[in-house]
C-alpha cells in the first residue's frame, strides 16, 4: 500500500504515513493528490472513466494501490506495476469523442504474424529470400488510434476514346504511306515525304475521327487517417479497416498491450482524409483510362469516428537498410511498408 499524498510505501495495516502523517483510508475512494513534475491529474478513476492528465504530468497514483505511475509519452492506458490495475488517461481535447471503438487483436502470436511476413517480404525474385537475409530487430504489437473518416466521392473524367484514335490515326498513316510512296518515287523523297503527310493527313482527319468519353467513378470510404503525429509515416495509402467485429473500448480488455493516445484532431483528419481520397480517385482514374483530358473529383466528408486498432510494428534491418512492416492484427493483413519497395 501506499500513501496518497506522498507515494510513500505503507504496510498494509496502517492508518497513518509515518512520513508525512496523512490518514490512510479507502484509497479508492480518496482524491488523487497532484500530480508531480508540474501539472495536476484532474482526477483518478477506473479505466471506464479516463483521467485528464495534461502533457506536462510526469507521475500519477494508481486508484487501486495508491502506487506511483510514470506514464509514457503517447500512452492511453497503463497498467500498474504494483497491483495489475489499468489506468487510462485521455488527452483533454479527445474528452468530448461520443464514440470509440476498438478492434481486438486475434493475431498475437509472434511466429503466426512472421509467417504473413515471409509471404511479402520474399515474393517475387527480387525479394528472394529477403527476410531470411535480414535481422529481426523490433516485433511490438500496439492500440494505435485512427480517425475513421466516411467520404463519399465522386470523380469526373473526360479522356480521349483510344480506340477510335488509334483506328483513325493507323487508316491514315496507310494511306499516307501510298501517296508518300508514289510521291517520293517521282520526286526522289519517300520516306520523307511519306511520314510528312502521315502527320498532316491524320491532324487533319484526326479531327472528324477524335472522340470523347465522360466516366463518372463514385466511391465510398470508411477512411483510416493515423491519429498519433509521430505515426503519420505510417498513414494507409489504400486500407480499410474490418469493421464488423468492431467493439466499443474498453481498456480492461487490453492488458498487456500497449495503448497510444492522440494528438490528431477531428479537423485535421477529415481534411486529410478529403486529401487522400482525392489522390486515391486519380490514381484509380489513370489505371482505367489513358490520355485523361480532364479531371476533378467532388467529395462529402461526414464526423469521424474514433478507433482504436491492434497493430503489429515490425522492423527488419537488411545491410544497413531499416524495413518497417505494419499489419493489421486484428485481420492479419499488410497496411503498409516503409524500406520495402
């Protein structure tokens, strides 16, 4: 046990501190005292009830044993070394969050998440072997928070009809290779010629034979944007989280694993979302059509939704060169890789 005004350990019967003479009560129902390193936690309770602790906390209490607590930077829920209590803390500009869920890991064993590993990192010939070649230096499975943000886009695209281009483009440059052929052979200039009035006959009929094509790609997103800063290197490109299982949070569910907290917010990530989406219909835009004339892409963001999912960090160090896989250990599937071309 310990005192709550001083973090002093106590025996477990007694009443008073000897240090500094406080009466020992129910710590569970007592106030946490402030908090020391500067900054005051607004108050202790159970995992449930988040406390606010400002940045600039550097020890809490643990409600449960009275324990002093040295949260890491980042962390949203930590568990006391002393008694196994979970204490979460919430940032005070996440507090007014209506709904926040959580996907729980199914992939936590090590050698399993390695084996999904190998299937990417040595497919191909390039990557031959690649991961047994390499050096396993870091394997952490993390709650990391998103912003699930919903988008819904529309993208307008006036591209050149290939077929009918290509068609005309062809007929002509026959024809111009006959009259090119009999030009150059009464004036000693064929080939020249020939290719001249290739390009003036089909400038000239490309014009009556040129069409047109309008497509409209419509798409909706349930986007994922990272909501930790020091992550965003990490940020999904073209991922979309299993919501089904999706659970609301509850940090007793969660011993053991590490729980970030989030510096991201609701603003910020819808315009980034908006952002994202906009490039991923382009990119979509140029894989279906070619010689794209004109583009522009009208999209509705709606409220994010907070969620936090388990995460697998997992880096290689292959001649110098650091390879970061990151995969979903809720599904099992790759987000992203940062080293790994």
């Amino acid at each position: 046990m310990y005192c709550m005004k001083c973090g002093t350990q106590l025996p477990d019967d007694a009443a008073f501190c000897y240090k500094c003479g406080a009466k020992v009560g129910s710590i569970s129902t007592q106030p946490a005292s402030p908090a020391a390193g500067g900054g005051a936690a607004q108050g202790v309770s159970n995992p449930a009830q988040p406390v606010l602790a400002g940045a600039d906390v550097r020890e809490l209490k643990c409600p449960s044993c009275g324990a002093p607590i040295t949260p890491k930077f980042g962390e949203m829920v930590i568990t006391c070394e002393y008694c196994g209590s979970s204490i979460a803390l919430s940032a005070e500009g996440w507090r007014s969050i209506q709904k926040h869920t959580m996907l729980l890991p199914t992939f936590t064993d090590k050698d399993r998440v390695l084996g999904l590993i190998h299937q990417v990192m040595d497919r191909g010939i390039i990557h031959r072997h690649l991961q047994e070649s390499s050096t396993l230096e870091e394997m952490s499975l993390t709650m990391v928070p998103y912003w699930l943000v919903p988008v819904s886009a529309r993208t307008t695209v006036v591209a050149a009809n290939v077929a009918a281009e290509v068609g005309t483009v062809a007929a002509t440059g026959v024809l111009a290779g006959i009259l090119g052929g009999e030009m150059g052979g009464r004036r000693g200039g064929g080939v020249v010629n020939g290719l001249l009035l290739g390009t003036m006959l089909s400038g000239g009929m490309g014009g009556g034979g040129y069409t047109k094509q309008t497509a409209v790609i419509d798409n909706n997103y349930i986007f994922p944007v990272v909501g930790a800063k020091a992550l965003m290197q990490y940020q999904p490109v073209e991922y979309e989280f299993e919501l089904s299982s999706r659970v609301l949070f509850d940090a007793s569910k969660l011993k053991g694993i590490r729980v970030l907290n989030g510096d991201v917010g609701e603003e910020t990530a819808k315009y980034q979302a908006k952002t994202l989406v906009d490039q991923l219909q382009s990119k979509k835009a140029h894989e279906r059509y070619h010689m794209i004339q004109q583009l522009s892409t009208q999209s509705d963001v709606g409220e994010p939704e907070l969620l936090h999912a388990p995460i697998w960090f997992v880096r290689y160090d292959h001649s110098g060169q650091k390879i970061v896989l990151v995969v979903d250990a809720n599904s099992g599937r790759l987000i992203s890789t940062v080293g790994l071309s």
